[in-house]
C-alpha cells in the first residue's frame, strides 16, 4: 500500500476523465453532499496546474475531444 502515495491518471481516457467530473458533479447536485463538488474541484484544479490551462478550457478540451 505504500506505493499509493500518488496516483496517476495516464491511463484515463478523456471520455473516463469528463464521465467522473460529470458525475460528481450530479451527485453533488441531488445529494447536497459538498464532499463531491470538493473532490471534483481538487481533481480539475490539479490537472489544471499541471496542464497549465484554465478549468474552462480543460473542461471544454475534454467535452470535445471526449470520443
């Protein structure tokens, strides 16, 4: 277990990447729990940094390419 001290997402295709962000997002929305719209936040907002981009062009980079 202590090779889990990060994560990596290179092998989440873009189409798996928008399908957990989406889904954290309704589950926020119809649950009211704050802990899924935090995790979908840190998720963007990391790859963000490392992608040195905007959460909405991240986000509509992946809305379009997501095939």
């Amino acid at each position: 277990m202590e090779l889990f001290d990060q994560i990596s997402i290179n092998s989440l295709s873009k189409k798996d990447l928008l399908l957990i962000i989406k889904a954290l997002e309704y589950t926020n929305e119809n649950t009211g729990l704050n802990d899924f719209i935090e995790l979908r936040d840190n998720i963007v907002k990391e790859i963000c940094f490392l992608a040195d981009t905007t959460e909405d062009s991240f986000i509509k980079f992946l809305e379009e390419n997501a095939n």
